[in-house]
C-alpha cells in the first residue's frame, strides 16, 4: 500500500473515531434536562470538535482529499441506538452510562487504530493519544452521573 494511502485509511480511522463521538452526544444531549449533564456534553463536544478540525488541517497540509465522515448508515444505527435506549429510560444517570459505554468504544477503537497503522505517522500518533487521553478524562468525569 502506498505511503498516502496509509496516511489517508489511518486519518479516517481517527476522524471517524471522533465525528462518532460528536454525532452521539448531538443525540443524546436533547434527551436530557440535566444542567450539569449537558455542561459536561458540551464541554465534551467543543473538545471532539477542535479534534475534529485537527484533522482536517492535517488532510489540508498531506493534501489528503476526501476525509471521510461516517456513513449515512452507520449515523443511521447510532441515532436508532440512542432512541430505543432512552424510550423507556432517558434518566440523568441512563444517559451517563451510554455515554460511558460510547467513550469506552472510542478507548479501544484508538488502541485498535494504533496497532493497525503502527509506524504510519508520528503525527497522527499524536493526535490519537491525544484523543485517548481525553476519552479517558472523560470517564472520569462522567461516572459522577450514575449515582443521580
């Protein structure tokens, strides 16, 4: 496989990691009348998005074209996801532990990434331990939320 093509499959991987995190708590978020709960997603969602343009610039200077947003089905099955678990339970604490069980998805989807595209770019390595960490921070603060 070309060196670009690498660099392109694992850009994706990353972006796809964080636009999945951006789109569930857009989904989420009106599901809750939780003050604190909502602060907290939209502290979580500025952080995904300022990840998400780190990306975009990085595709901008490799002149990467096409970074590739989810598709359509897989936004699809999140949205259906986060509805039919929140139809007959939308608490304060149910809506924390999606969240969690999300950012846990996102944690091994970036240690899955890293294997995959070991020795690809020093500079995406980066940004996806950038990205683990904040997942990780995320958790932490998030668990507050089950004992509402």
């Amino acid at each position: 496989m070309e060196e670009k093509e690498k660099l392109t499959k694992y850009l994706n991987a990353i972006y796809q990691n964080i636009r999945t995190a951006i789109q569930s708590i857009e989904d989420i978020t009106p599901k809750t009348d939780n003050k604190e709960l909502i602060s907290e997603l939209s502290k979580e969602q500025d952080e995904y998005n300022c990840l998400a343009k780190e990306c975009e610039a990085f595709a901008k200077a490799e002149k990467i074209e096409g970074i590739k947003d989810n598709n359509f089905i897989e936004k699809a099955k999140l949205w259906a996801s986060v509805n039919m678990s929140t139809m007959m339970d939308d608490s304060t604490r149910k809506i924390a532990e999606l969240m969690l069980i999300g950012t846990f998805m996102g944690i091994i989807t970036c240690m899955k990434d890293k294997s995959d595209h070991n020795g690809v770019s020093k500079e995406l390595d980066e940004l996806l331990d950038k990205l683990y960490t904040f997942e990780r921070k995320n958790i932490d603060r998030l668990l507050p939320f089950l004992e509402e």
